[in-house]
C-alpha cells in the first residue's frame, strides 16, 4: 500500500554526511549527466527508470559507477539516493566486490534499511536528523564488512584525495602535485585517473562542488556560493552543477530543503 507522504511541505531533501550525499525526493525532467560518485539509487515505494546511452532500465534499487552518463526519472515517485566517494572503502567494496557491471540491480538486504528509515521520515516517526544518523550508522555497520575485505589504493592517490579535502577551496595545479608525490605530470595522471576512475581536474571540480553544500546557508546569492567554493564565477558552477547532477543548482536550491551532518 502506497505511503502518504508529507515530507515538509513536499521538498525534496539534500544530505550531506562527509563526502557521501544523500538526496530523498523526486526525480523528474532530469537531464543526461555523469559525475566522480558512484550512485545508489534506491525506489521507496515503486520502481524508477533508469537511462543510460545503452538503453532504459526499470528497477528498485540500481548502482551506478563513475562516469556513466545516464537520467533517471522517479516516474512521480520519490526515491533515496546516495553519492558514494568511490576511493572510499565503501565505494570501493560496492564497485570491486559487490557488482559486476557499471550498471546493475543492487539486491543487497542493506537496502531495505535504507529504504525504511526514509518510510520512517515519511511517517514523521523520526526527523530529519535522526534519519541522517541512522543512515550514517548504517553506513558504518556496512562500512565493517567492507574492512573484511582488502581495500588497497595506491598511498601517493590516498595522499593526493586527504591533501584536497584540506584544501577543497584551492585549486591545486597538476605540476605541483605531481611534484608533491614525486612524479612525473603524466605518470601522476595515469596513476591517478586508474585508481579513482576520473581526471585529478575532474576530482578538484567534484570535491569543490560537494563542499559547496556546506555554504549554502551562509550566502545569499549564487555568485557568493561560487566564489566561497573556490570557482571562478556563478557560470562556472552552475555548468560544473548541472553536468554532475542534471539539474541546475537554482532549480535544485529552490525546491530542496538540506540537512548537514
């Protein structure tokens, strides 16, 4: 039987949790995009349809990996989804051990806990908070059982992704890090995008744009989000925005309601 849902005035909601973001809403008129993350896209009440350039896909629970372009249409329904830091463990366990394709049905019973906290918020029989901290300490229980399992990256990759979360404002020119890492420009690339599957430009552009959630509550206009984001204008973000999620960030911002860790 289908929820009645009353979820605050019917926004969509934005969670941040580290460098996971978790989005719990509508999904329609969405654009083709790809971003670094790999995607879990969870159905909470019915199937959603998946469009990737090798065909629509109908499912409940889909995972994406990194720079597969694709849209995906809830189809009026609302769904849970999660952007998981593919050099993470758990990025890395669900893209090494737990799928065999770029795109595929996710059945692991981890869902179907995910899926009821969001039935849980619907119900109003816990809040916003509270469904963010059972969806992290869920994450942390599943975070376990990918330690069981071997999780190597190359350390200089590791060092390079731990520097850029200290600096995620900053742009960091390739020479310079390479540099830093005792490698040659071209080495340090190939070494780079094998490990995480994108470019070292593209991952500064996609920890910018995460970190830039974490501003929206202290600026008052676009161009302010830009710049305290460490882009070069509001254009430069709202193109890098749309490219990653489909939307622009206006259209997203106007109808979203965010909730930080």
């Amino acid at each position: 039987m289908e929820l009645i849902l009353e979820l605050i005035e019917q926004e969509n909601l934005i969670f941040k949790a580290g460098d996971t973001g978790i989005y719990l809403g509508k999904v329609e008129d969405n654009a083709f995009h790809h971003h670094y993350a790999l995607q879990l896209t969870i159905g909470i009440d019915d199937k959603f349809v998946m469009e990737t350039e090798e065909g629509k896909l109908t499912s409940d629970s889909l995972i994406i990996h990194p720079q597969i372009s694709h849209r995906l249409d809830s189809k009026g329904k609302f769904v849970l989804i999660f952007l998981f830091n593919p050099a993470s463990t758990i990025g890395h366990f669900l893209a090494k051990h737990l799928t065999t394709s770029s795109v595929q049905d996710f059945e692991e019973e981890w869902v179907n806990y995910l899926r009821m906290f969001a039935k849980d918020l619907f119900k109003n029989e816990i809040n916003e908070k509270t469904f963010l901290s059972a969806c992290i300490n869920s994450m942390a229980e599943f975070n376990s059982r990918c330690l069981l399992t071997k999780h190597q990256m190359d350390k200089r990759v590791l060092a390079t992704l731990q520097y850029l979360d200290r600096h995620a404002r900053e742009i960091i020119p390739l020479k310079e890090m390479a540099e830093e890492m005792c490698l040659s420009e071209s080495r340090f690339q190939h070494i780079f995008k094998e490990e995480t599957g994108i470019s070292y430009r593209r991952m500064q552009l996609w920890k910018r744009l995460l970190a830039s959630f974490d501003h929206l509550r202290t600026t008052k206009t676009l161009t302010e989000l830009a710049h305290q984001s460490g882009f070069s204008d509001s254009s430069h973000y709202s193109k890098t925005f749309k490219e990653s999620f489909g939307f622009s960030p206006s259209d997203v911002f106007a109808n979203s309601h965010l909730v930080l860790e």
